[in-house]
C-alpha cells in the first residue's frame, strides 16, 4: 500500500469514497482508500518504540545516544528498541563515514514508520463507514466490502508465513500481535478456533455489524480458507470467535 500524507490524501480518500457510493460499480482506487483509513484506526507497538518513532519523525535522522538522551533511557534500551523496530522495516540505520575508524550511525523512519507515525483516521472512518452503510443495493455494497477485504489482505500477506492452516494460523496470530491485537488459537477441537480478544475496530463494529463480515473476509483470504463467525461480541460474548467453514 503506497503511503499517504496527513490530511491531504485523507480529504482525497474521503472523496474517492463518496463519489464511488453514488456509482453502480465502485472504483478501485475508492476501495483502496477505505482498506488504508480502516486500517490506519489500529495502532502498533509498545508505548515506548512510538515515542521512539515520534521522536524521529519530528527530529529525523539521530544516533543512539542523541535518543538515549531524549528519551532518558539507556544506549542499551535504544539499541533493543532500534533492533526491534529495524526487524519490523520501521527503522532504517544510516552510516555515516568517520575518517579510518568505524562508521558512526544514524537512524531515520522508513516510508512505512511514516505511514504510521502522526495520524488518526478514525473519524474519516466512521464517515466512509457511515456511506457504505448507506449503499441501498445489497450485491453492491457486498462487493465493496469484498474489496475492502482484498485489499487490507494485500496489506498483510506477504508477511504470512506457513503452508498448512495450523502454520498459517500461527502466523496470523503473531502478525496481528505486532499490532496489539491479541489472537488465540485452539487447536483442540475438531476444528480449530481463532478467537479475537480485543476488536480492531470497535466503533465501527458499534455502528454497523458488516465490519464483521470484513474482519471474516480477511481471515478467509490471508489463511486461504473459507471461514464463519461462530460468536461474536455484539451478541453479548466476551469476545469474537473464527472458524474454518
């Protein structure tokens, strides 16, 4: 998903989304920009690796003990953090030559860290969400809600791993933990069962129970399996659970 600026390719999005309502096929280019405000809503990471990030993106490239210092923590705790973001593409180190001796390095935000960093769709969400949920005709609304879906499973699946469910699932599980988002998976029964503990989207889900039939889409395409809803929150359980349909 290429990434957008702030404000400006929000105000665009929210105009792709709306001129694409009042048309029998829906373009593109208006499914995209929903799939990245919806999923722009969830945040990633510890508190402290996103005051590492803001601290970057307001300050740009900065060695370790230029962080160490800001943050009041030690080169080693930065360096861990460093590490982590680094493995995660958020985080890109930068050496810079230093005469005979080793290079010094610095650290700067990749485009992804960018795309994260400093913003908050949730209220260009809930208006999309709002116009999607004003779609009279049931096989087009159904349609954009299945690109929706394809297009926040393109967001992920080149990070799934595995070649069996059981694998898959695991790794699902793992991929969404990164965006605090707990997942369990059972794999006692007969089937095996995902359970969602916390929403993704919960002032979605409040509004409108398609965000639902989006959420199962998703597991659907990134484990390659046909999947149901087998309870769900909204129905007064204490949380949302997945199976292989």
């Amino acid at each position: 998903m290429i990434w957008y600026r702030g404000w400006l390719i929000g105000a665009v999005s929210l105009r792709l989304g709306l001129d694409a309502l009042t048309q029998t096929s829906v373009p593109e280019t208006a499914t995209v920009a929903l799939a990245t405000v919806v999923e722009s809503g969830v945040e990633s990471g510890p508190t402290s690796d996103s005051q590492l990030l803001e601290l970057l993106r307001h300050n740009g490239a900065m060695s370790v003990t230029q962080i160490a210092v800001r943050m009041a923590v030690t080169g080693t705790a930065v360096r861990q953090r460093l590490s982590r973001l680094r493995t995660q593409g958020l985080i890109e180190r930068i050496a810079t030559p230093n005469g005979r001796g080793r290079p010094s390095h610095r650290y700067s935000l990749t485009e992804k860290a960018r795309r994260q960093v400093g913003n908050n769709f949730s209220d260009l969400a809930m208006v999309l969400w709002h116009e999607v949920r004003a779609i009279k005709d049931q096989e087009v609304r159904r349609g954009l809600l299945e690109r929706i879906a394809d297009s926040m499973a393109e967001m992920y699946r080149d990070r799934m791993t595995g070649t069996d469910l059981a694998s898959r699932l695991e790794s699902l599980k793992a991929l969404f933990g990164e965006r605090r988002i707990p997942l369990q998976v059972d794999h006692g029964g007969q089937l095996p069962v995902l359970t969602v503990g916390e929403c993704p989207y919960p002032e979605l889900a409040e509004q409108d129970r398609s965000i639902c039939a989006v959420e199962k889409m998703l597991f659907a395409k990134l484990l390659e399996e046909p999947m149901k809803l087998s309870q769900c929150r909204l129905d007064g359980h204490a949380c949302c659970q997945f199976q292989t349909n």
